[in-house]
C-alpha cells in the first residue's frame, strides 16, 4: 500500500511515516497543502493522510481540490479540533473519515484498513483471504489449508484474519491487543505467546512450509516466505 502523509508537525509526520514503514507500506511525506495537492495530483495513492491546518493551503481547502478535480481517492483527516461541528465540515468536505489528535497508531492504522476494505467492497466485495495454500473465508469464518479444514476458536479466527488483513507486514504486540483483544494496554500476559502458538499449531505444524513468523524484537508477520 503506498500512503501520502501531508502533515506539517514533524513529529508527528515522523511517527505515522516510520509506524507505517515499520509494517510495509510505502510513505510519502509532504509539509505543506500546496506541495501535498501536487504530490497528489501527479502520483497514485491508495490513502491520504490529510492534516487539516497546514500552511500554505490547508487541509479543507485541499480536500475539496482534489474531490472537485474527480479524485476518489481515501482520505484519513487529521485534527485537534474535536468538536461534532468540525469533524462533520469535514466528512462533509469529503474525508473518508476523521481522527483526533492525539491518537494511538494502532487506531490510525485500524481506520485506513476500514478505509481500504470500504474501497474493496465498492469495486466488488472482498469475500476471502489467501496466503500460498492457506485460505479464510469471510463469509463462514472458515480456514483450509491444503483443502484441509481447520478448524479455529472465535479469538483464532479474529487473530488469523487481523494477520492475514496485513499480510507481509510486521504486525505488533500493541497492535494485536489493541485490534484483536481491544486492550489499550499491555496486560502484562503472554495471552498473545499463547494464542499465536495455538494457531501455529493448526496452521503450521502439520504442513511443510511455515506461515506464522516471529520477527524478533519487532512482532509477528504472516507470508510465505522469509
């Protein structure tokens, strides 16, 4: 997935920029809505993230360009105004979606996933999801491998699909408990050491190539190969 960060805080254009780097995807990063609208307007994105004060031109007015010249594509609005009456300005611009400030990465990244899967299912929705001979049906919340059913707790179902939704990219602890447990904090457990071995079990261990990898120090990523 390649993303375009326009966000004139660096901090804060550092931390999205490396987070999502961190987990695959490709970033580009502008600081002001004149260069953003350019960036935008000469290469191909899969999501915006669209700071809404930026100097320059700033993210309204930058929002609505781009609707107004045909472009479709998701955009992620970021601001520290929190009131209803700022973030309905800005659905009604045309944000796909609002976040405040401050916000945890893993609600950043929940929401552009909403994002993408919302853009799938107008382009014809997204019923299943594939990794080599590994398969999982979002309809009947079933998994095969090798046509070999599995057969997956309600917690293994929402583990397996959380990985395979971020297929070939490193997935995090704070980000699994906070996705997939919905904890907004580490617990202090090995609830995740225990639930990742459980599915290694059935979706690895009987098979000869292994899906499931630990990258150490880092997280978890799902893919056929290293």
């Amino acid at each position: 997935m390649k993303v375009l960060v326009v966000e004139d805080d660096k901090e804060v254009a550092q931390f999205i920029g490396s987070s999502l780097q961190q987990i695959g995807y490709v970033v580009d990063r502008c600081e002001d809505g004149k260069q953003g609208l350019l960036q935008a307007s000469v290469e191909t994105y899969d999501a915006i993230i669209l700071d809404r004060m930026l100097p320059g031109l700033d993210g309204l007015n930058l929002l609505k360009t781009l609707r107004a010249t045909g472009s479709n594509v998701p955009i992620l609005l970021l601001s520290a105004m929190a009131d209803v009456s700022h973030r309905v300005e800005g659905l009604q611009a045309g944000a796909d979606d609002y976040l405040t400030k401050p916000f945890a990465f893993s609600e950043l990244h929940a929401r552009l996933e909403v994002m993408f899967r919302r853009n799938t299912h107008e382009s014809g929705e997204q019923t299943s999801l594939h990794c080599a001979d590994l398969s999982l049906n979002l309809l009947t919340q079933e998994a095969k491998r090798a046509e070999t059913l599995i057969s997956l707790q309600p917690r293994e179902y929402r583990l397996l699909e959380y990985l395979l939704r971020n297929q070939d990219r490193v997935v995090t602890r704070t980000m699994l408990l906070e996705s997939v447990w919905d904890y907004h904090f580490d617990p202090q457990t090995n609830v995740i050491d225990v639930h990742i071995s459980r599915l290694r079990n059935k979706i690895d261990k009987p098979f000869s190539q292994v899906l499931i990898h630990t990258i150490r120090g880092r997280g978890y990523v799902i893919k056929s190969g290293l």
